[in-house]
C-alpha cells in the first residue's frame, strides 16, 4: 500500500494540498488497521467520541503541514 499517492506530496494548491493530508491520513488508518470489517465495528465508537474526533483532526492538520512544507506554502 502506497502511503504517499502517486509518491509525491507536491500539490498545484493549498486546497489539493488538504485534501492529500486527508487522504493520507486515511492511508495511515487503513495501514494501522487493514481489517475493513474491523474499521467498520469501529467507525460507530469514535463517531460519536469528540477526544477520537479531534484526535483525526490532529492527525490531519499534521499530515497538512507536511504537504504545506514539500509545497514551500505554496510561495
């Protein structure tokens, strides 16, 4: 499983640049747990758990940075 779509974190803008940190946020969960009937038992717990909610926000907004940085902020 390529965690890193297409093998590059360069984005055209900062919008596509959210949207490959979400992605590869989503990778790192499907890695972490490749069961996807166990995801699925899962995703009801922390749907409903705003500490797991803002856990994936974090998760997310790291991965952003990342992308932001290959990206030189889009400068």
């Amino acid at each position: 499983m390529a965690l890193v779509p297409d093998n590059t974190l360069i984005t055209a803008t900062p919008e596509e640049g959210r949207a490959l940190a979400l992605k590869m946020a989503r990778l790192v969960i499907k890695a972490t747990q490749p069961d996807d009937a166990v995801r699925g038992r899962l995703r009801p717990v922390y749907a409903e758990d705003p500490h797991a909610l803002i856990a994936i926000g974090h998760v997310v907004a790291v991965e952003f940075a990342t992308v932001a940085a290959a990206n030189d902020y889009w400068r």
